[in-house]
C-alpha cells in the first residue's frame, strides 16, 4: 500500500513538474511583450521596430515544429528532454548578455527551436507519466500551466524587467530551465518513443474537416488577440498615457484574471462546452473593440482586462482539449500543428499590430484586432453548426 501510494505521488510531481516546464517555455515567448520599450531603448530602436522579434519567434515555431518534431520521434524521451533543455538554458544565456538587437534574435530563434519540439511532445508524456486513471487531469494540469504562461508570462517578465532590467528576465528563466532539466532527469523514467505519429498523420488528420476547421479557428482568434495585445504595453504609455507602474499593474491583473478564466473552464467546461467557449471569443472582441475607448479611464481599462485575460484562458484551454480529443491517434502530430498554428496566428498578430502601428496609429490595434476577432467568432458558431463533435470537449 504505502510503495503504491509513494508511487503515485511521484507521478504526479512528474506531472506536476511537465506542467511547470511547459509554463517556463511559453513563458520566455511571451514576455518580451512587456519589455519592448526597454528592449528598444537599450537598443536605440523604435519600440514597433523591436517587436518584430515576437513575430520571428513565432514564426520559428511554426514553421519548425512538425519537421523537428518528426526529425526526433525516434528518440527517446528523457534523452530529447534534456538536449531541448540545454539548447533552451544556453539561448537564455546569450539572451543575457546580447551586445546587439541581432545577437538577441539569434538567441530567441535558439529558444523557439527548442520550444517547438517541446510543445509538441509535452501532451503525450504528461499522459505516459501520470497516474492510473488520471490522464484527463493531467492532460488539465498540463494545459493550465501552458495557458497560465500566456497570461502571467508578461507581467511577470515586465516585473523583472523593470526591477532589475530586461536582461534579467530572460536570465531568470533560463536558470529556472536549469533547475528543472536537473529534477526532470532525476525523476523521469527512459520514456521510449511511442505513438508520436508520422508524416504519414499529417494528411490523415487534414483529412478531419472539424479538426482543419479548429484550426482555422485557432488562427483566426489568436490572430486578433495578439493585434492588439503584443502592443500592450506601448498603447498603454502613448495612447492612454499611463506610467510604468500601472501598465505593470494591469499586465498583473490581465494574467491573475486567467486563473479565474481557468477555474471557470473546469467547472463549466463539461457542462457548457459550445456556449463557453463562443462566449469567451465574443468577450475578447467586445473588450478589443472597446479597448480605445476605456483607455484613459483606469477602471474601465482595468475591469476590460480582467474579462480579456479571464476569456482567453478559456480559449486556450478549450481548443487544447478538443485537438486532442480529435486526434487520440496521433497526439504528438496534432499538438505540433496545434503549436505550429497557434504561432502563425501570434507571429501575423504581432505583425498586423506593427503596420497598423506604423501606418495608422498604435490607437488603432485594439480596434483591427476586434474586427479580425468578429470574423473568428462568425466562423466558430459556423463550424459548430457544421461539425456536432466540436461542440463537446471530447
């Protein structure tokens, strides 16, 4: 009795430790977003200029997480760990101590190439790794930690970095990468290579027209989000004039509010699947669409980011769930497109906001962000008609 129950609380710290891993590697991606200003003024650059790292990174991933992910599904697991882990720390340390904007998006394209296999296997493992019985909530675990970084990854880099500069940020995160790698290695079993699919799965699974669908979906809604959101930070000093202190406070609240969005999920997922996650698109688009308008009233742009933070943690996790649920036979190919995808959808948002930003006025990103978001949403309550399997979470 007392080996089983040890046994299984050392299956859920493996877990629990694949969750955090996949926080601190969403993380680094998502908190330069908050640090485009001291990153431009370190650099002497244009703050619009800067943020077209964020749209080489993800383009990194997208366009090389299914080639390395079947380049390396031969190889064993824990070893594949620990070579992304050390590609990832080593990233860091040029991020560190970068001499020049170019060095700088050599070590993020190190950091995207190791992310784009990591997401791409994280599912599976977490699925192999947890306890008997208990695969969906680990599968939960590990999607929560992964949608956690995408809210509470920027303000938590922008917290660093204004403390203690932009450049301790990205070195924080990769001694924390370190610190795990090591815990990973000493608790993880040998994870032979299993059920990761083929390039054969790749047109079996665009072969599925409401997994093909999703994942229009995904680009479209993370397309809109990113319009407006990569550019945060700077909408919030040069259109709603506000300081440093209180764009770091909202950032903060944005990403605490995706903890409620996430405990909403798990509580009415199940229940109300379809009209949860319609709701939460409309949400993002009315508070995109609203964004210039509460911009120099602190509360109503406080109140529009919880809401904002709180629906896109529900987004996230609802897509993840239903990928897998619509490929259990090939979930590593799957989550790789689901990565791959998501990244087009974050690197062509990040772009859209820097000609928008360029060509109109940094005003005006909440504003296209909104309407490519009503697209999104027109096309999710399309495809739930059309495809009855999506309106479930698997």
């Amino acid at each position: 009795m007392q080996t089983s129950t040890v046994s299984r609380k050392k299956a859920w710290v493996r877990v629990v430790l694949l969750a955090v891993a996949a926080f601190v590697f969403n993380t680094t991606e998502f908190a330069p977003v908050g640090l485009l200003s001291d990153i431009a003024d370190s650099f002497a650059m244009k703050t619009a200029d800067v943020g077209i790292m964020l749209t080489i990174y993800a383009w990194v991933v997208a366009l090389m997480s299914l080639p390395l992910m079947l380049a390396t599904r031969n190889v064993e697991r824990r070893l594949l760990l620990a070579l992304l882990f050390i590609l990832f720390v080593a990233s860091h340390l040029l991020s560190t101590f970068a001499w020049s904007f170019a060095s700088l998006v050599v070590s993020r394209i190190g950091i995207a190439l190791s992310h784009a296999v990591f997401w791409s296997i994280t599912a599976s493992l977490a699925i192999r790794v947890a306890p008997a019985g208990k695969k969906t909530q680990a599968l939960s675990m590990l999607a929560t930690g992964t949608a956690l970084a995408m809210v509470l990854g920027v303000p938590i880099g922008r917290i660093v970095g204004q403390a203690l500069g932009w450049r301790t940020t990205f070195g924080m995160i990769g001694l924390s990468a370190l610190v795990l790698m090591l815990m990973l290695l000493k608790l993880l079993p040998k994870l032979p290579s299993e059920h990761t699919g083929s390039l054969s799965s790749v047109p079996m699974l665009f072969r599925r027209p409401a997994l093909v669908s999703l994942y229009v979906l995904v680009t479209l809604v993370v397309t809109a989000h990113y319009t407006a959101y990569s550019y945060i930070e700077p909408f919030m000093e040069s259109v709603a004039d506000q300081g440093a202190n209180f764009t770091t406070l909202l950032l903060l609240v944005f990403g605490s509010a995706g903890i409620l969005g996430s405990i909403i999920f798990s509580t009415l997922g199940n229940k109300f699947p379809s009209a949860l996650l319609i709701s939460a698109i409309a949400l993002v688009v009315l508070c995109m669409g609203l964004l210039f308008f509460a911009a120099t009233h602190p509360g109503a742009i406080m109140t529009l980011c919880v809401i904002w933070g709180m629906a896109m943690m529900m987004i996230g996790l609802a897509m993840q769930v239903r990928v897998l649920s619509l490929a259990p036979d090939a979930t590593d190919v799957a989550m790789s497109l689901f990565s791959g995808i998501y990244n087009i959808g974050i690197g062509a948002g990040a772009l859209i906001g820097n000609q928008v930003s360029i060509h109109l006025a940094m005003a005006d990103v909440g504003n296209i962000g909104a309407m490519l978001g009503l697209v999104g949403l027109l096309w999710c309550v399309w495809i739930f008609r059309r495809y009855p399997q999506l309106r479930t979470n698997g």
